[in-house]
C-alpha cells in the first residue's frame, strides 16, 4: 500500500491526535471474515509531514464489537515503511467494529477510535453458494464455456502433434547425413 506516497486510500479515516495525523485502514479492503486481515495505522507529525517512527511499543491498538469486550492485538511497525503500524486480526464475525488505538506519542496520551464494517467473505466470493442453481438457468453460458474448453484441448493437440512431426523430421534428416 503507499500510503505516504500517495495519500490514504479512500477507505481510510484520517484524525488529528496528539500533534500528528494518524490515518487508519486496513491493508485490504474491504475488511472480511475468515481470513487474516492487516490493520494499519500510519502516523505523521502534522507539522513537519514526517514519519513518526518507533512508537509501536507505546500504543495499544485494540478491537471491540457491540456485546464483546474490547480484545488487544499485537502491533508492530511496518517493515520498510516508516511511520506505519500494523496489527494482524482474522475477523470471526461480520459487522461494525471499534478500532482503538490508545498509549503515547512523544510522551503525550492518545486515545482515539476508529469505526470499521468488516463484511461476510461468502458474500464476495464466485462463484457463490447459488453457482448451481444458477449454471442450469444459463445454458447458453454453459455451453459457450465448453467450447472454448474444447478449443483450447484441439489447439493443444495439433500444437503438440506438429512438434512430434518436427522431432520426427529432424531425426529422420541426421539419419540420412551419417549415410
């Protein structure tokens, strides 16, 4: 992601925290259930525009959902980018979240809160759960995919024949030299 380099991505929330701009996001979006997922937090001092680097020790980046406490995940820099933090998490449930990111910043406090929705993976996947029921409904799909099939098989056998004949000349033609 270049997030420095070009700015956040539209997903991101960026807030003023402490002197810095912290801009927070997930390495991928959208944020999904069942698979690990990278949350990401950029800081930048708001005067300079420079990275604020080795912080990662002095903050607490943390999830919650409604009706479950708040859980801490483990948070480190991120390699080769200065300034950038990041915290592995595999999602279990689909829904809004509360990110917060809570410690010091050159020794001043910060406590602040980001919302995220984290979305079913089932609900992006295809073919989805219903492929099937779908494939019998669009026979013509079906059968323009079985001819591409088919032309792909032919174009491979006549390939490979035209290669056997090639081997086969060649061998024939070094037979005839020796004589």
């Amino acid at each position: 992601m270049l997030i420095s380099a070009v700015g956040p991505a539209v997903a991101h929330d960026t807030q003023a925290v402490a002197g810095n701009e912290v801009t927070f996001g997930g390495a991928d979006e959208p944020l999904v259930t069942g698979e690990r997922m990278w949350l990401e937090f950029e800081i930048v001092d708001a005067e300079s525009g420079g990275p604020v680097e080795n912080v990662s020790e002095n903050l607490t980046v943390s999830i919650q959902m409604e009706g479950h406490e708040k859980t801490a995940l483990e948070s480190s820099d991120k390699y080769g980018e200065p300034g950038v933090y990041e915290a592995p998490v595999v999602f279990t449930e689909a829904g809004d979240y509360v990110v917060h990111l809570e410690g010091t910043i050159d020794g001043k406090a910060v406590h602040t809160h980001f919302e995220k929705t984290v979305d079913d993976r089932a609900a992006l996947e295809y073919p989805g759960d219903d492929a099937q029921s779908s494939a019998g409904s669009d026979e013509s799909q079906s059968d323009g995919n079985e001819t591409q099939s088919a032309s792909f098989a032919s174009a491979t056998t006549t390939a490979v024949a035209v290669g056997i004949v090639g081997i086969a000349a060649a061998g024939v033609m070094i037979l005839r030299r020796r004589r």
